[in-house]
C-alpha cells in the first residue's frame, strides 16, 4: 500500500511539474512571485512526516495503513480525487498548491510563419527547376558552330577523336554542343596538330591552323629600301622588313610590302623546296615628292596633266611642285612660241627630290614661196669645215694635277656617270659633245674625267671641272650656275 501511494505521488508531482513550467512559459500572471509557489510536493517529505507524527503510525483503527481508495477504482482515478485533499492532514513540511479543479489551457496551434517557409521554399525549388529547364532548351535550340581554315588546304579534321572531315578547307561545322573539345589536324608530311577548344552556346568560333612540315625547310629573305616596311605574305602579316622566315611552303605565293608615306608594293612570288630564297631588295617609291621643272627655253609655259585628262596651269619657267603625287602616270607639258610643245610621262620616282628637265626643239622655218606659188628652190648653205672637238687642252684645268692621267680605265672596268646641270648646258667629257644636260647613266672608264659645261644662251656660263668614277658604280654630279 505504500508503495501504491507513492507511486500515486510521484505521478501528481510530475503533472504539477509540468503545469508549472507551462504556466511560467504561457500564461503571463504566473510569472509575478508567489502566483505559484516553486516548492513541490516531495515522497520523501510526506513519509517524512508519516513516520514521526506522534500517535499516528500506521492507520486509524491501529492496524495498517490502508488505502482510501477503492481497489476497483484505476491509479489515475484515484489519484484524481486526491488533488483537492489538504495535504496537510498528512503532517509533511511540503505547501499545498491550490487547485481550481481545471485543466491547463490546451497547447497553441501550429506557427504560422514555419508554414510560410516551407511554401517559400518549395516555390523557390520549383522557379529553380523552370529555369534550369528553359537553359536546356536554349542549348538544345542554339548550338555552337566552328569555322576552320587549315594549311594546307587538304587536310583530315578530328573532333573528340571521331573523324569529321577528309577534304578541303575552310570548312563550317554546325551543331556542336557548347563546351570544351579536342580538336586535332594531320595531313601527309606534316607533323599534327591539337588543340582544347572551347565553345560558346550560339557563338561561332574561327580558327586558322597552319601545320609544320617535316620535309626539308623552305626559307625566305625579304629585304626593301627603306626598311621597317611591313611584310605581308599570302595576305597575312609577317613581320618587318628586313625579315627571314624559317620555314615556309614551297610554290608560288603573293608578296606584299607597305609602309607609311611610300607606295604600296605588290608581286608574287615561287619558292624551291628546301632551299633559302632571298628576294631582290626592293625598292619602295614615296607617296610624294618634291619635284621641280626646269623648261627650256626658260620661257615655256608648264602644264601638268592627270590620268583623267585635266589640264593644270603650272606657269611660266622654272616651277617647283613640293607635294607631286608619285603615281606615275601624270603627264607633264611646256609650250613656247618658235618651239615645238613637249609632252611626256613623269615616271614613278624613288629619291624625294627630283629635278625634270624640259628642253623643247625649235620649229622648222617654212619654205619661201615663189611668184608662180611653188615652192622656190632652195640653195643649200656653203659647207662649214667639220668643227674640231674641244681638246681637253682647251679646259680650264688648273685642278687637274698634271701628273694625273685622263680617263685611263679599261672597257672592262667601267663606271656610270650622271649630270645635272641648272640651267641646261651642253656637256662635253674629255673633250666629246654628250649632248644637253641632264645626262643619265653614261658609261666611262673608271679613272679621272674632264668636264666642260657651256651655255651660250641666257645666263650663259662656262665651267670646267673633274670627276672621278669608280668601277661599277655610278658617280653623281649637280651643278648650279649661281
């Protein structure tokens, strides 16, 4: 029986435990002191007080202490009808909590915002799953595409290891999925070639792969005057001149050369296998120049005319053009009364200043005409004796050494000449009459040459001097009557 009861104790003092804290955590009064008392009922306390009291050991009628229950009433009902029982009567040191007979409110329903999430959630996950969706679309509608140009043209085209291509390029290929490949280049006697690529959805992407060859190296040498030209070979960019290509494919090829301020130069090209070709220096001409035009006679009108048939008034005498454009094909005119017109090609020039001599014939006298209006016989002029040519005796020499001889190269060792004179004169070399300046790329024996210069006309003057030419070059001389 005791252990009935104690048992029966412990199971109200667990509830009264549990109402507590409830209360504490639900209901705001209980939180003011005192409202519930914090001492509880205790099974030690109460036997406590059972076992001590004075004249009260056992039950009532002196026997045993005998339960107030019925023995068919269940634990939880008889532990119900002990709630409102002053625990008092027992003697123990425990307080009693007063009870109204109620039970505790019931518990608040589930939190509202908890559901919330969870909605939130769920919708996030399914917008997440869409796009996801609307992404592997797009993929799937707009592939990637590859445009590639090999060299050589002939060549066989590896995707991810699969064979694609067998034939000539440039080739397109479409509908690739985007991401990264292995792409791979081999032709015959050529080492291969690999590459990662990485392809974009909706995008195209150009390649040009040019493949090494394991033959014998083909070389090239490209030189120009002036330097620093930029060098393009089949279109593509070299580099700049003066350049050596290490290894390049034999046959024929197009060569172009640009630089600023000069004209563009253009030709092609064949290269012999395995050997180094080295292309003569090439000479650029300047965009513009500065060229002047000396008439004779001094009084002829000048006239340039353009590829179109424009005629353009320069003036009279001596004109200088500062900026002359050096294509080549203007055409330069000078008319003087008593003279033939003179008319001809100014050609594509590659020194930066130029001077063009214009010298224009003498019209033919017409013949006299007779009473009858035939044509008068005319008696031809008395025969001059044959004029003798100025010896070098008759030069002005004084910078001549005497020990020095004249002209003493042989055939075989020769040089050219070439001499400006302004203005014009007629020029006379070791005593022969080469004509009115100027004179180009006259050929004389390598050594010491006098010159005479004489122009009878006005300004006339006369001027003696020697010029040295070496073998194999050209010697230069410009000389300006002041």
């Amino acid at each position: 029986m005791r252990d009935t009861f104690a048992r029966e104790l412990k199971q109200q003092e667990d509830q009264l435990s549990n109402f507590r804290k409830f209360a504490h955590e639900h209901i705001l009064e209980s939180r003011h002191p005192n409202s519930i008392p914090n001492a509880s009922l205790s099974m030690e306390s109460f036997l406590e007080s059972t076992d001590t009291e004075p004249g009260r050991s056992g039950s009532e009628s002196g026997g045993e202490f005998t339960d107030r229950s019925t023995e068919d009433d269940p634990p939880n009902h008889r532990a119900s009808n002990e709630r409102g029982r002053d625990l008092r009567d027992y003697g123990s040191s425990a307080k009693t909590i007063p009870w109204d007979g109620t039970s505790p409110k019931s518990p608040p329903p589930p939190d509202t915002k908890r559901r919330l999430g969870w909605l939130l959630l769920i919708s996030l996950l399914a917008i997440v799953a869409g796009i996801g969706t609307v992404y592997y679309a797009l993929d799937t509608l707009n592939p990637s595409s590859l445009r590639l140009v090999t060299q050589p043209a002939n060549a066989q085209i590896y995707l991810d290891g699969r064979l694609i291509h067998d034939s000539g390029t440039p080739i397109e290929l479409r509908n690739i999925e985007p991401g990264e490949h292995w792409l791979v280049v081999s032709a015959p006697d050529y080492h291969r070639e690999k590459r990662q690529l990485n392809l974009v959805r909706g995008e195209q992407l150009r390649l040009r792969i040019k493949l090494r060859s394991q033959l014998a190296k083909t070389r090239l040498v490209v030189d120009t005057r002036p330097g620093g030209a930029t060098v393009f070979l089949d279109g593509e960019k070299i580099d700049e001149s003066p350049l050596r290509v290490p290894e390049i494919e034999p046959g024929e090829h197009s060569l172009r050369i640009e630089k600023d301020g000069y004209m563009p130069w253009a030709g092609r090209i064949t290269l012999l296998k395995g050997m180094e070709n080295q292309v003569p220096v090439i000479r650029l001409a300047p965009a513009e120049v500065s060229i002047t035009f000396i008439p004779e006679p001094l009084a002829s009108q000048i006239f340039l005319i353009n590829s179109n048939g424009e005629k353009q008034a320069l003036g009279q005498g001596a004109q200088n053009q500062p900026k002359f454009s050096n294509l080549g094909t203007t055409r330069v005119r000078a008319e003087a009364p008593g003279f033939l017109p003179l008319e001809r090609v100014v050609p594509q020039l590659y020194d930066l200043r130029h001077t063009e001599f214009l010298s224009l014939s003498a019209k033919p006298s017409a013949p006299s005409q007779s009473r009858r209006g035939s044509p008068a016989t005319r008696r031809p002029p008395p025969a001059k004796p044959p004029e003798e040519p100025i010896a070098p005796a008759d030069f002005e020499r004084e910078d001549i050494p005497p020990a020095v001889a004249i002209g003493t190269g042989t055939a075989s060792n020769k040089g050219t000449l070439k001499l400006l004179a302004v203005p014009p004169a007629r020029v006379y070399v070791n005593g022969k009459d080469l004509g009115w300046t100027p004179l180009l790329k006259h050929s004389l024996p390598a050594g010491k040459h006098a010159v005479l210069l004489v122009r009878e006309e006005d300004p006339a003057y006369r001027k003696s001097f020697t010029i040295d030419v070496n073998p194999g070059e050209t010697t230069f001389r410009r000389f300006v009557n002041e």
